[in-house]
C-alpha cells in the first residue's frame, strides 16, 4: 500500500526565528509595563520601551521577509495574506505602543498597557498561523 504525501513549504528557518523572537520581546514589554503599574518603578517604563523597540526591529524583518515571500506562488494563498495582514497590523500597533512609551513614565499608562496586550496578542496569533502552515497531504 503506497501512500502519496504532499508538503507544503514552511517558513524559512531565519523567517521562523525572526518571527519567534517577535513574542518575547513583546510580552517583555507587557510584563515590563505591568510591572511599572504595580511598583512605578522609572526603570521598567524604560525596560518596556527597549523591549518595544527590539520587537518593531524583529516584526519588521519578519514582515519583509513575507512581503518579499508573496513573489512565491504557493504564498498567495487566503492564508498567507491573513498572516500578512496580522503582521501589518503587530507593527503599527507596535509603533503606535512606542510613540506611547515616548511620553512621561506616567503619562503612558494605561493606554501603552492596553495596546502592549493588543501588540502580544496580534504577535502570538500571526506566529500561530505562519507555524501552522506545514501540512500532511491526502492518501492514495
């Protein structure tokens, strides 16, 4: 009995890391900000802002590297642009976060808590389908 898979192509492995590293970085800054709120401590409202700024720097590369990917036939598919569009929406709200923690420590919150949770979210769940893409194809 033979059996035919077909697989499709995952992420390159640099793709796949600069995404995954997307998360740490940003749930450091939501904990970092969680942890300003409890103590207001100046210190983590600056840990936060650093952590931001590295998880832009990722989430960018990330989202070129998938704009770039389109050129690729078997990327145009409805899953792939929702992937895109996911990571389109990480890095505004990214950016959007950082503007936030650019003001006075106080002044950030608690709009720049709510958007780091919005931020890590929109980061676990573009992650969660670009993984999810590798698929065992039908049985002969």
């Amino acid at each position: 009995m033979a059996t035919d898979r077909t697989f499709r192509r995952s992420l390159h492995p640099l793709h796949a890391v600069l995404l995954a590293g997307t998360i740490p970085l940003f749930l450091g800054a939501l904990l970092s900000d969680y942890a300003y709120s409890s103590t207001y401590y100046i210190q983590w409202a600056t840990f936060a802002s650093w952590l931001l700024a590295g998880g832009l720097v990722f989430a960018g590369l990330a989202l070129l590297w998938a704009i770039i990917g389109l050129i690729r036939p078997d990327h145009r598919r409805p899953d792939y642009l929702v992937y895109i569009a996911l990571l389109v929406a990480t890095w505004i709200v990214g950016f959007l976060n950082a503007l936030i923690h650019a003001r006075d420590a106080w002044g950030m919150m608690p709009t720049g808590m709510i958007l780091s949770i919005v931020m890590t979210l929109l980061a676990c769940a573009a992650t969660w389908i670009a993984f999810s893409r590798l698929h065992a194809g039908g049985q002969a």
